[in-house]
C-alpha cells in the first residue's frame, strides 16, 4: 500500500512538472511569435522609411521641373514677343523708306 501511494505522489510530481514544461512552452512560443511580429514590423518600418525619403526627394524634383519648363516657357514668350515687335519694327521702317523711296 505504501508503494501505491508514493508511485502517486511520484506521478503527481511528474504531472506537475509536465503541466508546468507546458505552460513554460506555450507563453515561450507566444513570446517568439511576438517578437517575429515586431521583428517584422521593424524590418518595415526600416524599408519605408528611405522608400518615403526617396518619394519626397521625387516629389521635389517633379515639382522643380514643372516650375523650370514654366519659367522657360515665359522666357520663350517674352522673347519671341521682342522679336516680333523688333520684326514689327523693321519692316514698319523698311515700309516707310520704300514710301519715301517712291515719292522722290
């Protein structure tokens, strides 16, 4: 009878220890699957974060070359008006030499 009841305290303690390595187990993978999940959203975090610098840096430059084709485009208008009027203006007095050419 003796024997019994030490082979049932033996195997209470062996079922302790079980649940106990179960538990230890258990809470260690949820540890590492949290920690995958922050591993994970660091590696993210750490990609997205030159990709949003280089998209600013785009940003920047599309927006450089719209004001520069602009600015072209108003030097281009300005200058194509002075030679129209420089042209106005020669052949105003070219018309007006004949005039006079004609008269004499």
């Amino acid at each position: 009878k003796a024997g019994r009841i030490m082979s049932r305290i033996h195997n209470r303690t062996i079922a302790t220890a079980f649940d106990a390595l179960r538990e230890i187990t258990g809470a260690q993978k949820q540890l590492r699957y949290s920690l995958k999940k922050l591993m994970t959203r660091w590696q993210r975090l750490q990609l997205s974060s030159p990709f949003n610098d280089w998209a600013e840096w785009a940003e920047e430059v599309r927006e450089n070359r719209v004001k520069i084709r602009r600015a072209l485009q108003r030097m281009t208008r300005a200058a194509m008006a002075g030679a129209f009027t420089r042209w106005r203006d020669v052949t105003a007095a070219a018309k007006a030499g004949a005039a006079t050419l004609a008269r004499v």
